[in-house]
C-alpha cells in the first residue's frame, strides 16, 4: 500500500481498505472477541458530516476507539471543507490492538500529508492503551473537576467514535472503575461514551455510532441519568434493520448515530432534535427525518428512557400512549419471569403425559399471538413432574397473561402476549420456563376478562409500535413491562368482555383494541 501513495484517494478511503485487510486476516472469532465492527465508509461520513464548524485554529478530536482510523480520517476530511477550517488539528487516537495500531499509524500518516495539501497541520498521537482503564477516573465525581483543572486528562472539542460492544462482568477492572455509572452487568461501549461527556470542552460536540439499547432498561439507567445531565442530544440517526448497518460483521442488533453536544446555554424546554431513519446502508441517501422536542425524547420521570420515534405516526402513538395513567402496579397486577431454567431442572422434565405427576410446562415456542399453543411436538419436554423438590418452580393454575421474553429478528412484531385461562385444568400447577414474563394478580387470579383483555392490549400495533420507540432490543424484561403505561381498567375488561362474546381473528382483535383504545384517548 505504500508504494502506491498519489494522495489522490481520501484518507478515509485508505484507511477503509486498511481495515479491510486487517478483517480479511482474521476470524469472526477474533474480531467479536474484541467488540470489533469496522465503521463502512458511507456511515463515517455520515457521522462526520453532523459535526458543525468551530470558530478556532486549532482543534483538538478524541477517537477512543480508533481501529483503522476511519472515523478520524473522514472527520478530518469534513473538517478541510469547513468554510472557517483551523490551521491545525490536534488528534489523540487510542486502540489497543497491536495489529490495528499499526495500520492505525499508517492512515493518519496518510491523513497529515492529505491534510497538509489542504491547509491544515495535523498532530496526532497513537495511544496503544485500554481507553476506559486511562481515563475512567473523570466518573469519580469528587475527582473530577480537579483532575480536569489539573490538566491530567485533556478536553476535546470533538469526540467522534465507534466503540468496541460486549458485555463485561461486574469484577472486571473496567466496570469496577466505572462504578458510578454502571449497574449490574453493562456493555464496554455505555463506559466509552459517559468518559467522553467527561473529556468533552464545553460547547464541545461528539458524534458515537452504538447500538440503541442504552435508550431504555435497568442497566443502563445510571448511564443515561449521568450522560443526559451533561449531553444535549441534537440528532439520532437509526439504523431499523438489526443487519444491515454493518452486515458483513455479523452485528444484528439496531444501531444509532447520536450526534450531541455539551452546551449548557441551550434551553432544553425548547430545544428541538432531528429524528432520521433508514434501514441500513443502501438507502442512507433516502433518510427521512423529523423534529421533535427534546422533553418529548427523554423522559426524565422515567429513568431517562430515550423515546425515539421515526415517523409522525408513532409521535402521535406515544402521546396516546403516555396519555394512560395505569401501569400493572396499579391495576394490582405484577409480573415475573418464568422460575424454570431446564438445564438446572433437566430431572424434573417429561415427556410423557402422567396425569396424576406431571403438569404442563409452557415454553417460549408454546406462546403465539393471543394463544398457549400445548402441547407441541417437540424436542423440548412438554411436561414437568410436581414431586417435592419442584414445588418451588411450579406456579398454581391460575389466570395469567404469559408474554415472550424474546422475539426473533425476522419476527414483526416485539411484544407477544397470550392469555393462559386454567378451566379447572387436570393439574394444580403449571409450570413457566425462564425465556417467558408472566402477569398476575398480586392476592388472587385474573378474571377471564382481564386476560383476554390484558393480552390484546399487550398484542396490539399501537402498543407495540410503542415498546419500538423506547426500545431497540429483541427482549422484553420485566421491568419494561412493568413501567408500561396502560388504558383504563374499564376499557381493558370491555375489550376482554368482547373478545369471549365473539369469534374474531386477530385482525379484528387489533382494530378493536385500536378503536376503544383511541375512543377512551
């Protein structure tokens, strides 16, 4: 590659080729290993593209999570068509990879003299260096205006980055050292972008390309809290296809291009953030966007959970939605994942009807769209024995509403309810296994109705394009659905009264629950 330099190709063309060698050399393996999904060309200039001018003549840029530097390159390359360019660019670029950092060198070696062609000096400094590990004492909030003032961590006025995305255990160093963040087990990229608030000037902007699934959950909520004090979202950009962002990487999961900035004159009652979407490479040029206020993405009542939707039909859906004034809590409901986990209860599965020892045991693949499908033929057991040691995973055969835990990525929709109706059943128990939530009366058992009901409001579009606006994830936890906001109860048992009265398809069910639903709204 070297001894083919004309300088004619954009650097961030040449450090996409770069990347692309360093990928063909390794195994899948190697590279989720490291949370490692390169940055296509297309979407880098996208994200560099959102950065707007700075009036001054040096400009420094953080890339925390540099690979082979594309991100820094088309950066920069956006940086020379500024109307008002610096006459210099200040680079701190960290990547632990020793094979990367190599080819790292080598494109912003490339970039400096395309740079200098046009008018601009470029320093740079390769840190080959655990990113979070060197800079996560800017969480300790007691350290760090000191730590700042001390000029041991440096501010940046841009910070552009795609970080590495895993989960790490709660003893890892990171994660210890990013205690006042995190909660329970978090994902490395969540510590890349509370650090980089930290490292952000004043005024400063940052451009990160994650996925979208710190938007909404526990998990995440210590995030979100710390993060949007300081950031004031100004576009998100997201990606609906789970595979087609970085498909050959194998990522299936929704992305997001949050483009934000740390400003605290901006007014954030009457600041306004640009919503676009596409499905993923090809239509890029096709995005669509829309303006909505910003109280209306972030719900500080609720955790922080980012409300993003895409169109102007699902804005209209989260007020109605938001507009309800119940939650499961205060319907007297609860909910509960399913306490079977087979491969810890593997002796006490069957496959036999035994009427007088076994109860039915429900899975995953047994819930469809308002129907407990059971038993199936299936390699998975049908039937759990209700001996002494299975007490305490059984549940009594009451009432509930059983809701899929997780969906598919070719499934259309996330939220999948049935209503499991006991009828006096052969067996005094049922059993729930673990990929399964399930609602309940708190001292009691749901009425026929409240089921049927429940279930229908939780199957209908208006509720599921709801749960996508606040959530890019393939599951559905308990606490979500806990923190959903319901209609009235007198709505939910009319709907359930109809659907016991009357034959009707799910179409019909959905247009009903959409009607009563917008009567009641």
């Amino acid at each position: 590659m070297k001894n083919n330099l004309t300088y004619n190709t954009s650097p961030s063309e040449y450090a996409e080729s770069l990347g692309s060698e360093f990928v063909s050399r390794k195994s899948k393996n190697d590279i989720s290993s490291l949370g490692q999904f390169f940055t296509p060309k297309a979407i880098a200039e996208m994200v560099a593209n959102d950065f707007e001018e700075c009036s001054a003549n040096a400009v420094r840029i953080l890339d925390p999570g540099a690979g082979s530097g594309i991100l820094s390159c088309a950066l920069c390359e956006a940086i020379a068509g500024w109307d008002s360019k610096p006459k210099k660019i200040k680079l701190s670029a960290y990547e632990i990879d020793t094979e990367l950092v190599s080819a790292l060198n080598e494109s912003l070696t490339y970039l400096k003299k395309w740079l200098i062609k046009h008018g601009i000096s470029l320093e740079f400094v390769v840190h080959q260096k655990d990113f979070v590990l060197e800079n996560a004492e800017v969480l300790n909030t007691s350290l760090q205006q000191s730590l700042l003032d001390s000029k041991n961590f440096e501010e940046f006025d841009l910070i552009v980055a795609n970080p590495p995305y895993f989960k790490i255990a709660k003893s890892d160093p990171r994660a210890v050292a990013a205690t006042p963040i995190i909660h329970g087990q978090p994902n490395i990229y969540a510590l890349f972008m509370a650090i980089a608030a930290y490292l952000l000037k004043e005024r400063g902007q940052l451009g990160f390309i994650t996925p979208r699934s710190y938007a909404s959950g526990l998990y995440f909520k210590k995030f979100r809290e710390n993060f949007f004090e300081q950031i004031i979202p100004q576009s998100i950009h997201i990606f609906e296809s789970r595979d087609k962002a970085f498909g050959k990487d194998g990522v299936l999961q929704e992305n997001v291009i949050l483009h934000a900035r740390k400003d605290k004159s901006i007014d954030r009652d009457s600041f306004e953030v640009e919503v676009s979407s596409c499905d993923g490479l090809s239509d890029i040029a096709n995005s669509k966007s829309i303006l909505i206020p910003l109280e209306e993405i972030i719900s500080l009542e609720n955790g922080h959970v980012l409300h993003i939707p895409t169109k102007v039909e699902q804005r209209e859906i989260v007020k109605i939605v938001k507009s309800w004034k119940y939650n499961l809590h205060s319907l007297g409901f609860e909910v509960s994942t399913g306490p079977i986990v087979a491969f810890r209860a593997r002796e006490l599965l069957d496959s036999e009807d035994l009427e007088d020892s076994n109860a039915p045991l429900l899975w995953l693949q047994n819930i469809k769209t308002m129907k407990v499908s059971w038993p199936v033929k299936s390699r998975k057991p049908q039937y759990v024995k209700t001996s002494q040691e299975a007490q305490r995973l059984l549940l009594p055969n009451n009432n509930y509403v059983l809701i899929r835990r997780f969906s598919a990525k070719e499934e259309k929709k996330r939220l999948v309810a049935a209503p499991f109706i006991s009828e006096g059943g052969k067996s005094k128990f049922v059993g729930i296994e673990n990929h399964i939530n399930y609602i309940y009366r708190k001292n009691g058992s749901l009425s026929d109705t409240e089921a049927l009901g429940l279930a229908a409001v939780l199957n209908s579009s208006l509720l599921d394009e709801y749960f996508r606006v606040f959530s890019g994830n393939t599951q559905v936890s308990a606490t979500e659905l806990r923190n959903i906001p319901l209609p009235d109860p007198d709505v939910i048992e009319r709907i359930g009264k109809t659907i016991k009265n009357r034959t009707m398809d799910l179409v019909e069910i959905d247009q009903k629950v959409t009607n009563l639903i917008r009567d009641y709204a």
